[in-house]
C-alpha cells in the first residue's frame, strides 16, 4: 500500500503537470497547503493517499475533468470588490471618462482576466454605470474570464456573502447595485446584462478575442514562471486596443518581460500602454 502522504517524487510529478496546463509554479515550501488542498479531491474521488491521486491525474492527464478538477483545487481564488481601490478611483475619474471621450462611439470593452469569483467584473460593471451615460454603458461589455470552472461558476450566480459584500462596498454601494436575495446579495440585473464570463487558460496559445479598451490582470501573474508570464503577456498584448490600458498587480512588472508594454503613470499609479511603434 502506498503512503497517504505526498512524496517528492508525486509532488514533482505535480508540479510538471500543473506547470503545463496552467503556468502556475508549486514550489516545495507550498507542499504543506498544497496537501491540504488536495485531501477532498482524494477522498471524492476514492484514493486513500495522494501519491495514488497524483499518480491517478498523471494516467488521466489528457482528461479534461481531471485536469479541471485539479485547477479547480490547487488555484488560489483570493479576490474582493474594488480590490486595492486606487486603481479602481483612477478608472473612474481618469481613464474611462478619458476613454469614453476619444471615442466616437463611446462603448468601452474591459476585460476582468484571472477574474475568480467575480468581484472585479462586478467593480468594472459598477464603474461603467457610474461613469458613462445610461446608453454608452448598456452597449459596453466586461468580460470575465478564468481558468477554473469552479470559480466561474459562482461568478456567474452573481450571489455574494454578507461578508464578501462588505469587503469593498459601501452600504450606498449596495443598496444601488445589489438584491437581497437567499444566502446573502446578488448583483443588479444592470450590472449582469454588462458582463459576460468565460473559460480561457491565459497561458493556451490561441483563443478568440476582442480588442480591450481595459485589461485587468491582477494578482495571477505572480503564480507563474517567466515563461508563462511572457505567453500571458504575449496573449494581452493582442487583444489590448492601441489605446489601451493594463492593469496588473503591486510587484508584477510586464515590461521588464516584454517590451512592447510601457510604464505609464496615471495620477501616481502605475499602469501599462502599448509602446509606441
Ligand atoms: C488570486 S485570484 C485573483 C483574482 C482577481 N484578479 C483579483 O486580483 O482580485 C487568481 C485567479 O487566477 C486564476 N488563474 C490561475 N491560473 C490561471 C490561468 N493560467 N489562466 C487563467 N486564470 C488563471 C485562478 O483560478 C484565480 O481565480
């Protein structure tokens, strides 16, 4: 009988695979957490140990639940409303009315990447309504996208704990963009008609894609390797209108991988452009 522990050789074993599908890196001071995290899957789907679970992803690597249901469990899908809120106050006051502005048909295209549950779709839907005028916001879109079906799935509930909600938003907030609704407040109908969701792997190659007015990519970068970060980027890049802005987490810097991406400071925050030429 195999150990019920994880052994080197299955955590590297891991490792390799979750690299592969995702970009993301398991480092070994994580294989404490990353147990921990892989206990339910084990004893959902029958494995008294998690060497005979990884063994078991690796003989079924080509499956697209498995692969699923182990990004579902090994992603981190830490996220709040107005996240950070500065980048969120420069949206509103600068860049979207700015955006809005240039354009003849004011309808902006934002894009939540690495969106998790939800919130930040939600935030820029809020934005949207709150910056453009009724018709410019109706014919606008965020778009909402994630690696794990799990997380996706409750974003498109659109139904948040007392707890998530006052994580970021006002009572004010709440009372004009939410509904009471069972197990805690569900997003306005006017804010769901703004967002749709999808599935995208931002480190896969190809996908079809839009050009993105804003991009969001925040506190998912910071996961992978350089070459993952540079397909992520890479992937971005071509869908970010010429005009366009990114957005990316404290510490995680595009240009210093890729130098189409510009550093810009928009009322002191750090956001990236497109370089010229
Ligand atoms: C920490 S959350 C960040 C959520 C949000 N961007 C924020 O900053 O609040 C990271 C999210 O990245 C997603 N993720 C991880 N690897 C990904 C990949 N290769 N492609 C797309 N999403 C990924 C995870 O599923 C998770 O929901």
């Amino acid at each position: 009988m195999s150990s019920p522990d994880l052994s080197p050789y299955y955590f590297d074993l891991l490792a390799q695979f979750l690299r592969k599908e995702s970009g993301i890196i398991l480092k070994p001071e994580t294989s404490y957490s990353v147990r921990f995290k892989l206990q339910p899957l084990a004893r959902g789907w029958g494995f008294e140990g998690l060497n005979d679970l990884v063994e078991h992803i690796h003989r079924r690597r080509h499956n697209p639940e498995v692969v699923a249901a182990l990004l579902n469990a090994l992603t981190i899908k830490e996220t709040s409303f107005f996240r950070d809120t500065k980048p969120f106050d420069v949206l509103r006051q600068r860049i979207l009315p700015d955006l809005a502005a240039q354009r003849g048909t004011p309808d902006l295209k934002l894009w939540s990447a690495a969106c998790s549950t939800g919130q930040e779709a939600v935030t820029l839907a809020i934005l949207l309504q709150q910056v453009l005028p009724r018709e410019h916001a109706d014919r606008s879109v965020v778009v909402g996208t994630d690696v794990s079906e799990e997380a996706l799935s409750r974003a498109r509930k659109a139904v948040y704990s007392k707890l998530e909600v006052e994580r970021g938003l006002s009572p004010e907030l709440l009372r004009r963009f939410f509904e009471p609704v069972a197990g805690g407040y569900r997003a306005s109908p006017a804010l769901r008609r703004l967002i749709r969701y999808q599935s995208l792997n931002l480190v896969d190659t190809d996908f079809p894609m839009s050009q993105f007015d804003v991009v969001m990519c925040r506190n998912v970068l910071i996961y992978f390797d350089d070459k993952g970060k540079r397909g992520a980027l890479d992937n971005i890049y071509r869908r970010m209108a010429s005009d366009g802005y990114l957005f990316t987490g404290a510490g995680e810097d595009p240009q210093r991988l890729d130098s189409r991406f510009l550093r810009v400071l928009v009322d002191g925050l750090q956001c990236f452009r497109k370089a010229p030429g």
